[in-house]
C-alpha cells in the first residue's frame, strides 16, 4: 500500500502562496516526492491524499499540459499519481482517483451518502407494469437474466437468485467512488454516483447518476457528447455517444448506442447496437440491431435481431394495461413497417414482413416467412432456410465479435443448425404432416394457431426441414468419426458412443447458450438448493456449460439418428453410416445450390435498376460491375459457396473411402 505523509510547513507555504486552501491541513497527506508546484487554486476540505506529479500529458494539436491540481475545489479525495485535475466547476466529492487520470472542465463529480453504483436496480424487463424484474450488478450475463425473467414459475429460485445479488450489492456499497487508472473525463456537466473503471473515455456527457462502468485496458468504454444515464451499469468495450438517454438500463460487452437512441427497463446484451430508434422494457440479446428512427422494440426478447426501419410491436390492448409481451427467438428479423400485436411468439430465424395482429405463435416452424396479406397472417415454412441473407448473417456473427475483454461474460454459441433448432425442425415436420392429413393433400390453405399455410408452402416446407435435419445429424456423425480410424463395424460402434449421457431431450437457448433443457434445471436446482452461494459463480457455471456443447450435441444427435433413420447405432454397420454421409452430401449440396440461386437474384437485371444513371445498357453494365465487385461468379460469398460445395464433396468421399468395407 502506498505510504503518505503530512505537508512540510514548507509544503503548506507553497501550496497558499499557490491561492490553495484548507481549513486544516493536518488533513492533507501526500507521497513522497510530492511536489506542491503542480498544485494551484485549489480548496480542500475533508480527507486529502495526493500523488506524485511528474507526468506531461500531449493532447490533441500537440499542446502539452503538465499533471497536478489546478482551480478545483476537492471534498474526501484521493488524487493517484500522474494525474491531471483542472477546472472543476463546481467539486469534486468522496472519490479515489486512478493514477494517470485526466479529469478537465467537469461540473460535478460527487458521490453522497451510500450508493452501490447501479447494482441492484430494478429493471421490469418484458413487462412494464412488473412481474419479470431483473436486478443488474457488474457481472450480470444474458443467461442469468434469461433465467431471472422467464423461469418465474420456479417459486424458490428467483428470491435465491435475488439474495445472491442482494449480498454482492451490500459488498460493493460504498460511502466513496473509485475511478480507475488512466481514465479520460472531459467537459462533463453532472456525474454523480458513479463507479468508472480503467481507462474510461467520458467527454462531454450531460448526466451519469448511480451506475458503473466496468471499462477496463483491455476493453475501454467510451461515453461521449450530451449522454444521460440514470440508474445504470456499462460493460468493458461499450460506447454510448451522442445524446443517448438511458434509464435503469444495462449495456453487455462491446455494445454501440448512439444518435440519440432512448432505452428505458432495458438489457442490452454483447454486441448489440441501437441507434436512433427507442426501446421500453426491451429484453435485446446478444446481436440484437436497430439502427432506424421510427424503429420501437417494447416489451419483446429478441437476439440475433436486425429490426427493420419502422418495425414496432404493441404490448397494450387497453384494458389492464401494458402487460403483455413477445418473444423473437434468435435470429428472426422484421422488414421495414412490420408490426407484431404482442402477446407472440416467433420461432427462430424467421423473417416477419407486414403487420400480424393474430398473436402468432411459430415457435415450432422455424426458418419461416410470416407475410400479412389483407390481414392474414401466411405461414411459409422452412423457407430462411435457403435465404442467402440466412447464411450471411450466420457467417457474420462471429466475425463481427467486438469483445476484447479476456472475461466474456456471455457465453455465446453461433451455430445456425443446433439440436436447439433441429428439435424444433421435428415438431415442424411433425406439425406440417398432421395438418396434411387433417385437411388433405389437396386443400388450398391449412391454419395453425391463427396463422395460414398454403398448399405449396406446406409440402415444400417438409422437404426444407428434412433436408436440414439429414445435414445436421450427417455433420455431427462426421464430426464423430473424422478423425478415427474406422476399420471395422466394430470400431464405427465404439467411436459412436457418447461421452456421457448428458444432452438427451429438450434442449433450450437461455439468451445465447445453447443448452440440453436439463443442464439448465440442473444449475436452477443448485441456486435452490444453496450450493451456489456466489452471484459471480453463476458465469463459470454457464461457461462449463458452454464448453460441453459439442460432447452433449452428439449425445442428443445419437438418440436423433437412430429415431430420423430408424437404426440401432449400437449395431450400426459402415454401409448404414455411409447411406447417413450420402444423405448428408445431397442435403448439403442441394442448399447450398438453393442459396446460390437466391444470391443470383440479386445480380439480376432488376437489380442494376438505378445504375448507370445517365448512360446505355453497356454504362449501366459497367457501373454495376464496379459498385457490386464484377460478375455474380466473381462475388466473394458466391465464390464461397461454390467453394463450400466443393469441400464437402470432397469430405463426402473421404467419408466414403473411411467406411468402405
């Protein structure tokens, strides 16, 4: 620990013939080597600690201002090495300063009386009017909060989750406020209450009052010009800029909010990023984008979301008020004008284009278009599932990973086919076939909950799913056996048994963390029970989760297989796993033939509309190619699938050739 010692008379000469102040100076201490020139026009009051000062801080266009205290007034302050403190308006109150800090024309910077800086503030997440309340704290994840939201009807388990953040919040509360090492804090009017990590960048902010932000050196937040923040907590690697105006909020990881976007009751998990738009009791999992003025999401659950221009959602009918509620399971998407009449329920990457007032409920056709007409709500199931937009974003996802905090917080599994999916793709097929039998072959149109499927739509559909289910469970085989050496039936069998039997049955995704559904009741029994006695044990309980995917895939692909094929595989033969990589071939080769013809649309002649504005048929020829990057053959995603679908020929007879007897 740092050693301080009382002011030399000589020191205290100085430091008044400098215009500093002090009612009793016996109250001042400083480190060795403290030099008193570098403080001048201060008035301090309370408990005061000071570094040494010996750093020059370069600042943009080269003007070079040497650290110490200048013109400010400090109450209960203790000011780190190298720091620089200069014309602080009003005082500064009950702080610890980080070494290195730059702290420069700020109105307030005060804490008073206890605060726990955000944590344990209640967010009515999904339901304005309460019910679904979740209480943030720094190491807050999407699952948790999942959990914390949704599993209500576990009566036990949410007051012990309550009480674990109840004793994390009591530790963290503190009577003074820490800022970490070399944070920036520049022409800030009003920060009250507010614990700021290592290296933060807040310049210009309007208003911070009781929150955290959890920046760090290897993930710094930014908070720039005009921000309003009430009752808040930002995560390592986050920005929130220009007049962005947040009301008991948490913002995850690594995400952007910024042109003027407003949030209140809202969760913000990593990676996402709202501009413009607005949000009320949002609950915004991991990649959940808007970018549009007109863009309201309110009392929905969304993850992996691009919502389009003027998407919205109602969650009040006007009779017992805003209590309803909806959720877009991971990877649906809204078209420019949707709208959705909460309560709803939308299954997994699907596409919502017009505006549905029929509470949908798709959860078990996923990959679907839900188009209105006339005000009916059509089902087109299975159909994403060719969607170049589909893949891209697939592929994108990972790439676009902003986390750089060697702490991920939310534990986050990327796969577009998962037995989370495939599950669902079951009970579609199972679906489609029942409404096939009910109303005929040849009826026109079929209606599931509210919604309606035409005949074309329902059988293509069935052949989407069992394409995607014959290339999930041929992809987990081969992982299985890809690197095995396979020379017997015998040896396909024993490199076919799984690990463990955890993974059979339902499987979930909690916000991310795709999950066996017992996994997750088995970690719900823990907090219960009391074994986890620590809300921060809870990240590396979801983390050892997340590291089982793959093992507790193929135990839930084993019993798939063996219901999809009908094969024992625990007598499987090699010609019985090389029809199941046939399959997997065709199913591979035949999607990715229809992904590259939906890519093909859009170098169609439609397309080049508006190019070559001013000239011929050959200008507008060229000025496409030069906007789109040559022909459709030379498209980098396009190259990719041909690529795709030759790899995994390839894999295919490699697959063959391990198998053959």
């Amino acid at each position: 620990m740092k050693s301080y010692n009382k002011l030399t008379k000589q020191q205290i000469a100085t430091l008044e013939a400098q215009s500093c102040r002090c009612d009793n100076w016996d109250d001042v201490e400083v480190a060795s080597g403290f030099n008193p020139k570098y403080v001048r026009n201060v008035n301090f009051s309370g408990r005061i600690r000071l570094g040494c000062f010996n750093k020059i801080f370069t600042l943009a266009g080269g003007i070079r201002k040497h650290s110490g205290v200048y013109h400010a007034t400090l109450h209960n302050v203790v000011v780190g090495d190298d720091c620089m403190v200069e014309h602080i308006r009003n005082y500064i109150a009950n702080y610890e300063i980080g070494e290195g800090s730059y702290i420069e024309n700020v109105t307030d910077l005060i804490v008073y009386g206890e605060s726990s800086f955000g944590n344990g503030v209640k967010v009515c997440v999904m339901n304005e009017t309460g019910g679904r309340e979740v209480y943030i704290h720094d190491h807050l994840t999407s699952h948790e909060a999942y959990i914390t939201a949704l599993y209500r009807h576990k009566a036990r388990l949410i007051p012990q989750i309550k009480s674990l953040i109840d004793k994390y919040v009591e530790s963290v509360t503190s009577t003074c406020g820490t800022i970490g090492k070399n944070v920036e804090i520049l022409d800030a009017m009003h920060i009250v209450n507010v614990k700021i990590g290592d290296g933060a960048r807040i310049k210009g902010v309007s208003r911070l009052r009781n929150g955290s932000i959890l920046s760090n050196m290897d993930a710094i937040v930014e908070i720039g010009m005009n921000v309003i923040a009430d009752d808040f907590i930002i995560d390592s690697g986050s920005s929130i800029s220009d007049g962005v105006m947040l009301s008991r909020c948490f913002v995850g990881q690594s995400c952007i909010l910024g042109h003027g976007y407003s949030a209140s009751d809202s969760l913000f998990f990593s990676n996402c990023q709202g501009e413009n738009g607005e949000a009320c009791a949002l609950f915004a999992g991991p990649y959940t984008v808007t970018h549009h003025k007109s863009t309201l999401l309110i009392a929905g659950m969304f993850s992996f979301m691009n919502a389009g221009s003027g998407s919205n959602q109602s969650n009040h009918m006007y009779k017992l008020g805003p209590i309803h509620q909806g959720i877009l399971e991971r990877g649906a998407r809204t078209t420019s004008d949707s709208y959705i009449l909460w309560p709803a329920k939308i299954g997994a990457f699907s596409l919502v284009m017009g505006r549905h007032v029929s509470n949908l409920d798709t959860t078990d056709l996923p990959f679907s278009y839900l188009i209105e007409q006339q005000g009916v709500s059509y089902i087109v199931p299975g159909v994403n599932l060719k969607s170049v937009g589909t893949i891209r974003d697939a592929k994108k996802w990972p790439q676009r990973d902003r986390r750089t905090d060697p702490q991920l917080k939310d534990q986050i599994n990327f796969n577009l086919l998962s037995p989370f999916t495939i599950q669902k793709m079951f009970a579609g097929l199972a679906i489609l076939e029942r409404l096939k039998e009910a109303s005929g072959h040849r009826a026109d149109n079929y209606w599931y909950k509210k919604g309606v499927i035409r005949n074309a739509a329902l059988f293509k559909g069935i052949g989407y799913y069992e394409t995607a289910i014959k290339k999930f469970l041929g992809n987990s085989l081969i992982s299985r056996i890809q690197d095995k050496d396979i020379k017997t039936d015998a040896d396909l069998r024993a490199a076919l048994v799984p690990d463990s039997g955890t993974g059979k049955g339902g499987w979930v995704d909690i916000s991310g963390l795709i999950a066996p559904a017992s996994e997750i009741e088995k970690l719900c029994d823990d907090i219960e029970s009391g074994k986890i006695q620590d809300i921060t044990l809870l990240r590396t309980r979801f983390a050892s989760i997340h590291r089982e995917y793959y093992s507790y895939e193929w135990t839930w692909a084993y019993d798939a297989i063996e219901t999809f094929y009908g094969i024992d595989l625990s007598r499987i033969t090699r010609e019985e796993a090389a029809r199941i990589v046939k399959d997997w071939k065709n199913a591979v080769v035949s999607l990715d033939k229809q992904i590259y013809d939906d890519a093909r649309k859009e170098f169609a002649l439609s397309s080049m509309t508006g190019f070559g504005a001013d000239g011929d048929k050959a200008t507008r020829n060229e000025d496409f190619a030069a906007v789109r990057g040559g022909s459709f053959e030379e498209n980098p995603f396009v190259m990719e699938v041909s690529e795709h679908i030759r790899r995994k020929t390839e894999l295919c007879e490699e697959m063959l050739k391990k198998l053959a007897v």
